[in-house]
C-alpha cells in the first residue's frame, strides 16, 4: 500500500533537513535516513479495528468519529483501515482478530471490555503485531509485551456533567418548584433522588457514576442516588425501562453509563405525555435530537486524541504504552453542548470546574469529599486488584485523593475504583 504523507509531517521533515547548518552534514544525513524510515513505516501500517456495535449505537459512533479524525490529521489512507462491526464479546472476536493479521494488520484494536480475553489470546499468538484493548486492564500483568491497554479518564467529564446537573437542580429549589410540598415523592427524608441507569456493576460503572454524583453534590449536597443495571451495554428498550422505573421512585436528575438514546428518550416522553419534572444527563453522543426539552449535556470521549497516538507511535516506529489514560488535559474528554434548560449561569460554571481540573486544584475523588460507611478513607486504603489467586495489593490513595486510572504512579488505564461510597444504592446487577 502507498501512503501519502500529510502535511504537518511534511513539515516537520522539511524542517529537519533545511535547519541544519553546513558543518552537520552527518546529522543531516542521518536526518534524512531517519525520514525515510519514517515514511516506510508509515506506508507498511494497516489497522484492524473490531467493534462492538456500529454507527447507529453512540459509543461505537464515538470510536468511528475518533479513528477517522485521527487518520485524516496523519494523512492514513482509507484502504489502511480494515473494519469489523458489531462484533459480540465471544470467540467471534479472536476469528476477527486473525483475520485482520492474515489481511496484513501490524494493529488490532478493538473497542470492549467484553473482547479483552480473546484480544489477549490473540496478542499470544501473534508476537510480531500489536493489539490494543480499548476498556481492558489485563495488559499490565499479561506478560505480553505487544497487548496493550487504554482507557480515556471518563470520570473526569462524568464529574462535569454532574456539576450540570446539580446547577438544575439548585435553580429548581431556588424557583421553588423542588420543595417537599410540591414534589414529595422526589425525596427521601431530606435527600433529593436522582437516578442512574448502568450498563453492568464494573468498576468503569462504578468510577462514572460516583464521579457524576460527587458532582452534582459539589452543587446540592442532599441527594441520594439510585443505581439501576440493566445488564447489558446497549438495550434501548431496557434502558428506557430502565428510566422510567428512576422517575417512579421519584428521581429528578437520570444520569447513564449505557450506550443507546433509550433513557434520555424516555425522560422526553415523561415530559410531553405528563409534564415529568426530570432531566437526561446522557452519555458517549448529544441526546438533545431525541430529548430536546430535557437533556442537559452527555459526557463523552474524544477519542482521536488517543487513535492518533496509537496510530503515529506505529508510524514512528515507537512503543505504545502498556497502559494509557488521558482526560480533559489533552482534550481526551469533554461534555456535550449544554441544552437549552440547562440553569443559567451552568456555561461559566462547567469553564470553572473544567480548568480546576486540568491545573489539578480540583480532584475528582478527594477523599474528604466522601464517605464509606460512615468514614472517610485514609492514605493507607488499599485495593486487590488481582484476578488471580495471586494478589495484587496497591495504596492508590495519597494526600487525601484516589488516584483513578493513574498510570503515572504505575497503576492500570483501566478504572479501578470500585468502592461503593455512602449516599447511592445499586439494584438489578446479575
């Protein structure tokens, strides 16, 4: 296959060689080798990519968008991109793994968390190809040095959205329309219930979820949230059911760690058919085309910013990382265009949280900010993250702060907080 080199690495090769001075012809030289090499390896890369679903389900569309983006920035041709769609979490997905290296793939990637186990076998079998994992947190004690491991840090803008919908919640006590009088069934004791619909009882659900509710608590301190599975990552029909179960118990807020429009669009019907004072926070894509009157934001990925690393470290000829995990620093994750009843005051608001995120004056997970039975956790908290019988003991918290998916400190991309903290209550996990 021929690749065309874009322009922006044109650039940087044109200025390599012409910024040499006369008395550096050997660093010239191996400049140019040095490019030559480049633009080799840029044209033997093709890329196998193996989803879970498609375009029509939002977070396979945010992983589409993402890999596009990142080929039209390095200049990737079409035809160096090899698609798997809807690919379910069984040995269906080692076949689509060799297939991709029998059509000559030097990168399989593949979207699940699901498709790890048969990603990993694959990896086994095939030393000279990279694979990646994409939610997997297998990688770091596989042994394998060509599986790979990454996860955006999706806490952080879960975080943010929670601030949004905590900012709704404040402007519907100030107005007077959340009081116990007027919506008693709203509360429990003095709490304000809000809802959650989650995929499965990982700890990728559990991190969201209890970031989205440190989030809004950082806004209205009283509420109690009730999580809600519906065992499966994509059931629009179960999802709605899901949704509307929350509002019957009374929720105001139905946040979702699922991937279709069903709970945000059930949160529309509740409005128009019977004038439901509740709102979407959604997740992965805008939910404002199928709930225009109630969605406030989504939290979401941008996941170029991580296709375009993996892909360019191929093309450089330089290691992936074992474990990568970026967030809103690199613009690896973000919320979703606020709608239109969203409180006033919530844009300036979400630019004042996110950039205490990004300098780190603002922790997601400060410890001070939450309760586990009853008491706060210490700096010598620790976690087993074995799935083994051999375990696999890590202190992820110090100076006060879990460190989620910290893979500066050595720890997985992957999420790994799993705690369950006072204030929220689980039900319908098989």
């Amino acid at each position: 296959m021929k690749k065309v080199l874009s322009a922006s690495l044109a650039l940087v090769l044109s200025v390599s060689l012409f910024g040499c001075s006369s008395s550096s012809a050997a660093s010239s030289a191996a400049a140019t080798a040095e490019g030559t090499a480049a633009a080799s390896s840029a044209s033997d890369l093709k890329v196998g990519i193996i989803l879970i679903g498609d375009e029509n389900e939002g977070y396979t569309a945010a992983h589409i968008d993402g890999i596009k983006e990142a080929a039209k920035n390095l200049g990737i041709a079409d035809d160096q991109i090899m698609w798997k769609y809807s690919i379910a979490e069984s040995q269906d997905c080692k076949d689509a793994a060799l297939d991709l290296v029998d059509q000559g793939a030097t990168l399989v990637i593949s979207n699940s968390y699901g498709h790890q186990t048969f990603m990993q076998e694959a990896a086994s079998e095939n030393p000279d190809v990279t694979f990646v994992s994409v939610t997997g947190d297998t990688a770091h004690n596989s042994g394998l040095a060509n599986f790979k491991n990454a996860f955006n840090l999706t806490y952080e803008s879960r975080y943010v959205s929670g601030v949004v919908a905590g900012m709704k919640l404040k402007e519907l006590i100030d107005n007077g329309t959340l009081t116990k009088e007027a919506m008693p069934d709203a509360f429990t004791g003095d709490d304000i219930k809000i809802g959650y619909v989650g995929a499965y009882p990982y700890a990728e659900v559990v991190s969201g979820y209890t970031a989205f509710f440190l989030g809004i608590q950082s806004v209205v301190e009283n509420v109690h949230m009730y999580v809600e599975y519906t065992n499966s990552w994509f059931d629009i029909n179960k999802e709605a059911e899901t949704a509307n179960s929350l509002m019957a118990k009374g929720c105001v807020i139905i946040g979702q760690h699922a991937d279709s429009t069903g709970a945000p669009s059930a949160v529309q019907a509740a409005f128009e058919q019977n004038g439901t004072v509740a709102y979407s926070v959604g997740y992965n894509v805008s939910m404002l085309s199928v709930a225009p009157d109630v969605a406030l934001t989504s939290s979401s990925n941008n996941w170029a910013t991580y296709y375009e690393y993996a892909f360019k470290s191929m093309m450089d000829g330089t290691e992936i990382a074992t474990d990568w995990a970026e967030g809103y620093e690199t613009g690896a994750v973000n919320i979703t265009e606020l709608g239109t009843s969203v409180a006033e005051g919530t844009k300036e608001k979400v630019a004042e949280v996110e950039a205490a995120i990004k300098d780190g004056s603002l922790n997601v997970f400060d410890t001070s900010k939450f309760t586990v039975d009853g008491a706060n956790l210490t700096d010598d908290f620790e976690l087993n993250l074995s799935f083994t019988d051999v375990p696999e003991i890590i202190k992820p918290i110090s100076n006060g702060v879990f460190h989620e998916s910290d893979t500066k400190d050595g720890f997985r991309s992957a999420p790994y907080f799993s705690i369950r903290i006072d204030g929220i209550e689980e039900s319908g996990a098989n």
